[in-house]
C-alpha cells in the first residue's frame, strides 16, 4: 500500500485505539445492555430525573460504539478497496481509495473527540477567566488579546458570549476579564485551556523596540445546574460591593453595584459587574462560586486518578501551557502536547480546535510528552 494511504490508516488505527480505550471497551458494551434493559422496564420511567440520565448515558454510548464499528468498518472496506486496486493496475479506483481514507481519517479524528466529551460537565456552559501577569501594560495587553482569542474560538464554534466582568488595563488590554461561553460542550473543550500562556514579541510600546515576553493565566470552569448540589457555609464567604467600571451609563459607574464574594477557607475570589442591579451581579457572583468549587472538586478528582489537570499556578516562567511567539519567527507551541502551529494570525484568531483535540487525547492516555519550549 503507497505511503499516503498507510499514514491514513495509522492516523485511524490511532484514533480507534484510544476510542476503545476511553471507552473501556468491553465494559461499555456490558453496560450497554444494562442500559437497553432499564430502559425497557417500565418502573423506571416513574422516575422521569432517572429515566433522563438514564437516556442520556445510553444515548452517548450507543453514539460512541456505533461511530467505532462504523469506522473499523469503512476502514477494513476502504483499504481492501485499494488493495484491490493495486493489484488490477487500476490507479484511478485506488486514487478514490486514498481519498475515502483521507476523509475517514477526518471523520475518526471528529468521533473521536466527540467521544472524549463525556465528562460530567463537558456538555455545560463555561466561565473564562483571564488575569494579566506581572509586567504592566505589556501582560495586560497579551491577557486583552487572549480574550479576543477565546471570543473568536467561540464564535468559530457557534457559542455565544457574554461578558461577566473585566477590569481594563491602564493603557492598553484588560487586568482581568470574565467570559461566559454558552453553547453545546463549552466547557468540554475549554477546560483544556486552563494554564499560564506566553507571548514573545517585539514591543508596540516599547521605543527601542526590544523583544518582551509577557505572561497572562486562563481559568476555566463549568456552569453548573440546581441539580448538582455544592456545598459551603455563608460563614466561610466575605462579601464586598464596590463601584463598576467600564461602560453602563452614570448609575452604574455612581452606586456599589459590583460585588465581589472571596470563599475564605479556599482564597477563591469571584465577581461581577455587568448588571446595573447589585442584586443581581450578586446572583451572578454565586454562580460564579458554585461553579469554581465544583470545578475545585472535579480537579481534585482527577488528580487523585492520575489524570492531566489543568491547576492554577504561579503566571510567569517554568508555568506556561503554550508559547506564542510572533517575533523573529512565528510558531504556537503547546509544551503539553508538542502541537505546533506556524500560523499564529489564526490561533490568535481563534483556530484552537488542534490544541484542545491534543490536550483532550492526552487526559485519556496519560502519555507525557518532553516538548522544550520556544526561545
């Protein structure tokens, strides 16, 4: 078999082997059957809460074990398509050959994420929270331009956005700013964001035009429903209220409208300031900590699984996720996964989905990869 079609076939060997391997593949097919059986019995449905989980979890893995044998499938017809062709002489059919695997090997990668976004609350909505790290006007301009990123990705992906709170720097950028992306999975593919990000580049605000390397952190969180029940005491919360900045008009920028809740035993600090109402950015604002907590616990979790986490750590060198460097060169380069893009334009512009599918695989394989950063 030429080369082009081999390396399409290892690309969706690849990805079936982690499908089935996420999976669990022959647990997934007993409860499978399990599921089939409740679902059958008419008990369950008295319990319309039961029955809905009850339909979602056997609705995704139907979904996932129907996409694996339909791949596995194609692919055992597509590559003795070829064969066949190979040995007719007949280069036109096994032109077509090549080009089905091509567009199986897309359709293996797509799969195969969707597959991966089956956490407890991938399918959510997700709070974005962006900080400037040390170094002034140049952090804060590197954190304003990763809140344009995560906008753009998020409009590429048909989620809408809100902003929940920001804080503008003094002559360019943002000190801090809250997204909120709502849409199908939000969190599932954002929650591999979360880190420290460098910036590498010649300084527009620099006269000598030196070369400056900034840093800004990423926080990623779920939304979480009225159903998921988190726990903590009011006593334990310290809440302040303070003037809003930014656009709204005089009586927001004239009351103590935005507030401010710090979850003491933790250090957890939210806020909000989008709503002319306290009242309601102090709605906001619990929902901001409910969430933050259940993301606390849901990383507790997987560090105690030995999984990829994402945690919040010093924003500065040894700490980044990813470099992004514009000059001398121009490459992104995620030091989780060793993805590599030479075209920062468009991750800056939102072009993500790489990163995220890489840094998605890895949580489920667990394989480090020794990736040195960029200069």
């Amino acid at each position: 078999m030429r080369a082009e079609a081999q390396a399409h076939v290892d690309k969706i060997n690849d990805a079936l082997s982690l499908l089935r391997r996420f999976l669990d593949w022959d647990r997934a097919l007993r409860r499978l059957d399990e599921l089939n059986a409740r679902v059958e019995d008419q008990a369950l449905w008295n319990d319309p809460k039961a029955a809905q989980e009850v339909m979602r979890e056997r609705r995704r893995l139907d979904e996932a074990i129907t996409a694996t044998r339909t791949i596995e499938r194609d692919l055992a017809d597509t590559v003795e398509l070829i064969e066949m062709a190979d040995e007719e002489g007949d280069v036109e059919m096994a032109d077509e050959g090549v080009a089905n695997l091509a567009e199986l090997a897309k359709r293996a990668d797509h799969d195969k994420v969707q597959a991966l976004l089956s956490g407890e609350a991938d399918a959510n909505d997700t709070y974005i929270e962006i900080n400037a790290g040390a170094g002034g006007t140049e952090s804060q301009d590197w954190a304003g331009m990763l809140q344009r990123m995560y906008t753009r990705w998020a409009e590429r992906r048909g989620l809408k956005v809100e902003l929940v709170d920001q804080h503008s720097g003094e002559q360019a950028g943002i000190k801090s700013a809250t997204l909120l992306l709502k849409g199908e999975n939000a969190y599932g593919f954002a929650k591999t964001e979360g880190g420290v990000h460098r910036l590498v580049r010649i300084s527009p605000y620099d006269s000598a035009a030196r070369r400056h390397t900034s840093f800004a952190s990423v926080w990623v969180y779920p939304v979480i429903d009225d159903n998921i029940e988190v726990e903590y005491n009011e006593s334990d919360l310290r809440i302040d209220t303070y003037r809003a900045s930014g656009a709204g008009g005089q009586h927001i920028n004239t009351t103590d409208s935005a507030v401010r809740i710090t979850h003491i035993p933790t250090g957890i600090v939210v806020q909000c300031q989008n709503q002319r109402s306290q009242h309601k950015n102090k709605a906001e604002a619990y929902n901001q900590l409910r969430a933050r907590l259940y993301e606390r616990e849901l990383a507790i979790r997987e560090a105690e699984a030995n999984a990829e986490n994402a945690t919040k750590t010093d924003i500065g060198w040894g700490h980044q996720i990813r470099s992004y460097v514009l000059q001398p060169y121009q490459m992104v380069k995620d030091l989780r996964t060793g993805v590599v893009s030479t075209a920062p334009g468009d991750v800056l512009d939102g072009a993500l989905d790489p990163f995220m599918a890489a840094a998605l695989s890895q949580r489920v394989t667990g394989e480090k990869v020794d990736v040195e950063d960029v200069d």
